[in-house]
C-alpha cells in the first residue's frame, strides 16, 4: 500500500433515504487508499467459503436461567492466542439492563468455561463488538446505547476501560449527521487504523486514522451496499476483515427481509479496502447463522457464527463439495 493515494474517477451513488448521509465524490479523501478495481477474476478461494457444520452445535449459548446472561446477542467476538481461545459475547437479561459483556475460554473453542467473575464489563452498554490486539493492547469496538460505536482497551482481556464515543468525520472533516453508527470492525496496517460501519445497517462505510481519535470518511457514499442480490437486499454490517494471499475478505451479514426476520453471512473481496466484489455464490451460511468470524485452524480456518448462540463450522474438504 503506498503513502499516497488517487482520488476516485467513479463512483456508484448509492441511493437511500438518508440524503443527507451522500457526498460528492468530490469530498473524496485523498490521503487514504490507492484505488484497485476489483476485476471478474477476483479470487474467493475455497477454503474461504466452504464450510461444514457438525450436529455438535451450538457450542455456546445463554444460560436459559436468570442471570445476567440469560441470553446472548449477536456480535461476540473469538481469537486464538497461544492455544487458548478467548471469546467475548454479550449478555443480557430480558428484564436487566445495560448489556454487559461476557468473558469465556476454551482449549478447543469447542467447550468453553465462563470466566468466573463475570460480567467482565457493565459500566456501559456494550454490544456487539469485534476485538484487535495492538502492541500488547486489546482495543475492543462495539455498539453503545441507540447504536453508538465506542472504543475499549485491556491489557489482560478481563478489564476494560471505555473511552467513549467514535468521533467520525464526513470526508471534508465535517461531523456525520445525527444517527447510529454500529457495528464496528476494524484493521489496521501500515500504521492505519481501517473502519468499517453501518448506518441503520443500510450501507458499509469506510473511516480511517492515525491516532484514535478522529475517523475521516474515505468517502462519504458506502463501499459496500445493500443488495442488487436478494440476499442482502434491506441490510447489511461487516464482523471482520482479513488478508488473504494479497486480497482482503470481509465477512458480512445481509438479510433478505424489510423486517430483518433472517440474516446470514457473507463474503466480499478487495484490492484496496474501497471497491469489493461480492462472492457470487453468497451467502455462505444461511438461517440466522450470522455475525460470522474466521478463526486459525491450522493452515485454514474455522467459521463461527452468533446470533442469538454461538456455532462452529469446519473447513469442508473440496472434495466433499
């Protein structure tokens, strides 16, 4: 990625109710991506995007009692350090509030034991969240109240401490108008921090920094949209982004319905974090097995999907396909 970046000669708009959410592509930032057009031959490698799923499942659910985590909630978030996975979920009870935010561990990310001293985090409502490790600092994304996206830090993975809202600019610097912006996942490279997030889950947008602090539109229209494809069709939010042999994979949920009754997961490629291509046999998991997220399994991965539990999916052998 090179340290200076083209301006967009084209740029579908994308049309939603909220006019006041597009820009010209005039307000393009230009300090931040090197446009790559996603070609027809746009790799969606097998591995990637078949997956099995075994009839031990879910591996992880609310308790069903009355406590505070009496159900879960989509997004949690599972990463693989040192032979231990460690997940992070939501929790809540149908008659407590805020959500608060669980701890659990497994050796196998097949059995998982809750952290003792649960919740880990109720100081503020946390939900639907993605974590980064950083120069031995955890930073953790998630929604607060009416889908407010906002940054938490632990050095331990147990204690967290929030530091408020995401600050996030229109591309001219200008402050996004009033609204939610949810479902925060973020890369970072080359000393960029990358976001992605939805509004009303009716588009993907992409915001960068160097410092945490503010985040700038690369552009003011989403990188992502909703539909033409049924699947996706009245919305979509990213759960994580990966690299992959040069191309970066984000993992998606759409859902096909104006009262979002069912979601799914999906796949989308790119060159350059800005102009994607989605796999054209999406989705890759159907009926609600959404919020998907790759974890390392080996030289492949695992696929893990949380709705309302917690399921895994084995990597499917190509010629089982």
């Amino acid at each position: 990625m090179t340290a200076r970046f083209l301006v967009l000669t084209s740029i579908m708009v994308f049309l939603l109710s909220c006019k006041d959410h597009q820009k010209t592509k005039e307000n393009a930032n230009t300090e931040q991506l090197t446009v790559v057009s996603p070609k027809d031959s746009v790799p969606f490698p097998f591995e990637l995007t078949h997956f099995q799923t075994p009839a031990e499942n879910p591996v992880f659910t609310g308790t069903g009692m009355d406590t505070w985590d009496h159900k879960i909630r989509e997004r949690g978030y599972i990463i693989k350090e040192e032979g231990t996975y460690h997940m992070w979920y939501t929790g809540l009870n149908d008659e407590k509030e805020p959500l608060a935010l669980g701890y659990a561990t497994s050796l196998d990310g097949i059995a998982w034991k809750r952290y003792n001293n649960n919740p880990v985090f109720n100081d503020s409502w946390t939900e639907d969240m993605m974590v980064i490790k950083e120069d031995g600092t955890y930073h953790m994304f998630a929604e607060g109240i009416n889908d407010i996206a906002h940054r938490l830090t632990s050095t331990d993975r147990i204690h967290w401490t929030d530091h408020g809202s995401l600050d996030i600019r229109n591309a001219d610097g200008s402050p996004l108008s009033e609204g939610p912006y949810g479902t925060p996942t973020v890369w970072r490279e080359n000393n960029i921090w990358y976001l992605f997030y939805e509004r009303n889950d009716l588009g993907i947008w992409l915001a960068t920094s160097k410092d945490l602090k503010v985040w700038t539109n690369a552009q003011d229209e989403p990188v992502i949209t909703m539909g033409p494809e049924a699947y996706d069709k009245y919305g979509v939010a990213v759960n994580q982004i990966i690299k992959y042999k040069g191309w970066y994979y984000a993992y998606y949920h759409g859902t096909p319905f104006e009262d979002w009754s069912l979601w799914s997961t999906n796949v989308a490629a790119s060159k350059d974090l800005l102009l994607w291509k989605k796999y054209p046999q999406n989705p890759i998991m159907e009926e609600n097995r959404s919020s998907g997220i790759l974890v390392p399994d080996g030289d492949l991965f695992r696929l893990y999907t949380m709705h309302d539990k917690v399921e895994v999916h084995f990597p499917k052998s190509p010629e089982k396909n």
